[in-house]
C-alpha cells in the first residue's frame, strides 16, 4: 500500500473493534466495582476519546485522500493524525494509573500533547483542501 490514507484507513478499521473490546472491558469492571469513581472517570474519557477520534480519522483519512498533498505530506499527516489519537486517549488511561482527583500528571501531558497534535493534523489537511 503505497497510499497512506489507505493504510491508515485500514489501521483504524482494525482498530475499532479493540475500542468496543474497552467498553466490554469497562462494563466488566463497573459490574466487579473494581474501579474507584476517580478510575471510572478516567477510563470512561479515555475510552470515549478513542472512539470517537477513531471515527473523525476515517473521515480525516477520506478527505487526505482527495487532496493535492503530496505522498510525504500525507505520510507526515497520518502519523501525526496516529501518534495525536494514540496520544490523547491514551493519556487518559495514563492519568487513571499515575495521577488523582485534582492533580495535574504526566497523563494530562499526554492528552494535551495529543490535542496540539491533532489540532496540527487538522489544520494541515484545511490547507491541503485549500490548495486543491
């Protein structure tokens, strides 16, 4: 696969499924009560910021495709698109393990990093779409 909008594409369909897989998950563990309200927030965002992030790439990745953007550019935008979902729902589960109520932690970081990351992905498929 020579075009990475359809490689990525084919990385978040796949991906989806692991996403439904963390809501069985989180219904197994509220059902056993083995998070705290402070885990179970966490995990409810993280999960939630997956899916949907998940969902807004495909339609990222469609529209990539029909840009001008040349084949570096939309590698370069893929992978910022990845790391930035990867980045911000993950930083949720991240602050579930290492931070608490109230308190700023690495997993804060993380999401936020991967909120300038996506915004950057954005911004950068306007200008693509822009351009023609």
């Amino acid at each position: 696969m020579a075009d990475p909008a359809r490689l990525f594409t084919v990385i978040a369909l796949i991906s989806l499924p692991t996403v439904m897989f963390g809501g069985f998950s989180l219904l197994r563990l509220l059902a056993a009560r083995g998070l705290n309200p402070f885990q179970e927030r966490a995990f409810r965002a993280g999960h939630a910021h997956a899916g949907v992030l998940l969902v807004l790439s495909l339609v990222y990745l469609d529209l990539l495709s029909r840009t001008g953007l040349g084949t570096g550019l939309r590698w370069v935008g893929c992978g910022l698109l990845l790391a930035g979902v990867l980045a911000q729902s993950g930083g949720f589960f991240l602050h579930m393990v290492v931070g608490g109520p109230g308190r700023w932690s690495v997993g804060n970081t993380l999401t936020t990093a991967g909120g300038v990351l996506l915004a950057a992905t954005m911004l950068m498929l306007a200008v693509g779409i822009i351009v023609g």
